[in-house]
C-alpha cells in the first residue's frame, strides 16, 4: 500500500539504532556522530501478528506471509532546521514524504554519547523538534494564503473555505501547537491535503531509555510522558541497544534466553510496529489455502471491492461477492468446511465493511 513511518528525532538519540532493530530488510550506520544519517534508509517490517501463526498452525500451509509497513530512517533534526540548519530542508523535505512519524526522545545520561544541546531534556528536545517542523508549516501555510487570497475576495467559494482552514492552522501554529491538534474533520482537510503539512502527521513518541529503567521508566521518560500525555499521543518505553541485539539473535532459543535475562516477555519493538500499524490506521484481513496463508493490509473503513483490490486491482475491478469468516469462527471451527457446514461463512457484497482479523476469499471476473 506504500505507507511509510519516518523516525525522527535530534542526532544521536538512537534513531538509526532503532531503525536496525526494526528492520527485516536494510541496515542503517549507527554512528556517535551528528548527521551520521543524511540519505535516509529504507526498510520493510513484518508486522507481529500472533492470529497468523493460529491460522498457519491449523491450515498447514506451504508459505506464511505477514503484512509489512515501511520505516524511513531521517536524519537527525537541529534547531534551525527550517532555516535550513544542518541539510534541514532536505530532512524537513524527507519527513514531508512519510504518513506518520516515530519521534525518538533521548531518555538516558551517558558521557560517551555525543549531545550538544545540553543536559538531559526529553521535553527540550521534543520542544525543538515540534517547534522547527511548526515553524516549516507556518511558511508553507502563509504562501498558500496568499495565493488563495484573492480568489476568495473575489468571491470564490472553495477558495473562501479553504482560507478558513488555513487561518485556522496559522494562528494554531503561531500559538506553537502542531495542526493535528486541531483534529480537522473530514471537510476540513482537503483545505490542506495538498501542502503535507508535517505537523498534520499523527505521531508515535519513543522515550530511548538506558537499561536498568527499560522496564520501569525514570525521571526523564517521566517527564516526557506528562508532555506528551497534554496532546493524546502513545508512548513507548525502550532501550533501542537491547531491541537491536534482540533482532540480530537469529536462533529462537537464544532470543528466549535472552529475553528471559531481561524479563522480557516480548520485544518492545513489536509493541512499537503495532502501534505504528494502528497510527496509520490500518488493519489486517487474511487469506488461508494450503499454498500460502496471508496477512493483508487495508485501510480501517475500506469496502470489501477495495479490500479485494489490495491483492490485485483485478479483484476489485471485476468484485462480485466475498466469503466471510469471522476470525474467532475459524478458531473454533478449524476448518473452512466445518465453518461453512456451521453457517459461519457468509457470502457478502460491495457494501461489506471488512473488519480486522476477517478471513476472506474473493469472487471477481473480468
């Protein structure tokens, strides 16, 4: 579907640490040094999903295909970057790219890792990075209220509209609080759809803890979480190193030794894919066949045509009916054959809502 996550944050707060843990498929240079990250990286994540495995586990199939999102890597953000600061119109640019981002806050205290802005501040440094991704969004507001400005005098209706909008998101802006605050509805954002604003994003926040708080939070992640607690985001508590040697760990035994020393029941980095699933509003929907069962991605609200056309714009072209099962049904029946002869596979039509966790099966001719 070609989502993307963007991880963003000040230099060396554990970015490219984070991003190396949570990616299948690329590997980002940690470096103790600012601007280590100028191009950003790539990678596709497999989602945790544990209703996949439950299906893999009855159907038995040749092949498990989990859904994926991706992470962007971007270069570490300074203060100034609006202006231009350290490449910050080519980061600023980056960050305009991705539907959402994971903003990682450094939460812990050591010498050997380089920090120029100061002492410890989790709330400074969420500060500085809202402020310059503001202050970006307030000029490309401003340019776009000139040019819309007189069309609206001249008594252009849309024009008039969206100039509400935007006056809206300036004096929002201006009171140093992001657009998302706003909670724009669904006949406001077309006003601004066509100006990305980075501040529109919705946002994950990661508190980088050191080791001993990875389970229990400290005074900094503290902090960090009565801020953010004021704009009604998630955040989640960490210590990047130990989710990037977790992710390295290629036997499954020696990840749940290693877990276990930790007292880890999971990584934390599945809770952070799943969150970033959830924050891009996305759900699953699944296939079962003995060839191959698969974890599909799709849009909270889709139609069943739209859903069909995420495997191949052929299914929603030519959609005329879905078989349904309900994912609780097929666990308790085990079977597709056991759940048709029990009633619980219904055939439904274009109107269908899919909801997360439906296991389905398309007609369609074209």
């Amino acid at each position: 579907m070609g989502l993307k996550a963007g991880i963003v944050g000040l230099p060396n707060v554990g970015k490219s640490t984070l991003f190396n843990a949570v990616s299948n498929s690329a590997k980002a240079q940690a470096s103790n040094y600012r601007f280590c990250t100028i191009e950003p990286n790539v990678g596709l994540v497999d989602v945790p999903d544990e209703r996949l495995q439950q299906l893999a586990a009855l159907v038995q199939p040749e092949k498990i295909v989990p859904a994926q999102i991706e992470i962007v890597d971007i270069a570490g953000l300074v203060k100034g970057a609006s202006k231009g600061e350290g490449l910050g119109n080519k980061f600023l640019a980056n960050i305009r790219e991705v539907d959402a981002i994971i903003h990682v806050i450094r939460c812990f205290e050591d010498e050997n890792v380089l920090r120029e802005e100061g002492a410890i501040n989790p709330v400074g440094d969420k500060e500085i990075i809202d402020t310059e991704l503001q202050l970006k969004d307030l000029e490309t507001v401003e340019k776009k209220i000139q040019r819309i400005e007189k069309q609206a005098k001249a008594g252009d209706v849309k024009a008039k509209a969206e100039l509400e909008v935007l006056l809206k998101c300036k004096s929002c802006l201006e009171q140093g609080k992001s657009v998302r605050t706003l909670d724009l509805n669904s006949a406001e954002l077309p006003a601004i759809a066509d100006s990305f604003l980075l501040t529109a994003k919705p946002v994950l926040y990661v508190a980088n803890v050191d080791e001993a708080s990875m389970h229990t939070g400290n005074k900094f992640s503290e902090a960090l979480a009565a801020a953010v607690k004021e704009e009604g985001a998630e955040m989640i508590v960490m210590n990047n190193t130990i989710e990037a040697q977790i992710s390295e760990m290629e036997d499954a035994d020696d990840k749940q030794l290693f877990m276990d020393e930790y007292k880890m029941t999971e990584p934390a980095l599945n809770r952070l894919i799943r969150s970033t699933y959830q924050l891009l509003n996305l759900q699953t929907y699944f296939t079962a066949g003995v060839q191959e069962v698969r974890a599909w991605t799709f849009h909270k609200g889709w139609k069943a045509p739209q859903c069909a056309g995420v495997i191949h714009t052929d299914f929603e072209r030519g959609f005329i009916k879905a078989e349904v099962i309900a994912f609780s049904d097929y666990m308790q029946y085990k079977t597709e054959a056991a759940c048709r002869e029990a009633g619980k596979l219904r055939i439904e039509g274009k109107e269908y809502l899919v909801k997360d966790g439906d296991v389905m099966h398309f007609r369609f001719n074209v």
